[in-house]
C-alpha cells in the first residue's frame, strides 16, 4: 500500500492556510505551446496574479 503524504507550510507564526496554490496557463511566445504556470501566492494576491 502507498503511504499518504502530507506535507505543511506552516512556518513559525505564518499560517499555511494563508497562501493558495495557483495554475494559469500560459501560451509560450517562442513555441506556440501552452505551458503551466504554478505558483503559491498569499490568499490577497489571487485575483492579481490572473489578471497579468
């Protein structure tokens, strides 16, 4: 059986429920081919990041 990972981002005093993984896809300008963009940004900074 495979084991269930778990894994925090709690560091000291900053909460990890504070940031939001985010995935936008991209269209490279070099290929043609859309690529993914995947980041952890703060909770605050989610709708910032889609409208770039």
């Amino acid at each position: 059986m495979a084991k269930k990972v778990v894994a925090t981002l709690r560091d000291g005093s900053k909460d990890g429920r504070a940031y939001t993984k985010v995935i936008k896809m991209v269209k490279s300008p070099k290929t043609g081919a859309y690529v993914f963009d995947e980041r952890m940004v703060p909770n605050d900074d989610v709708k910032e990041f889609f409208k770039n």
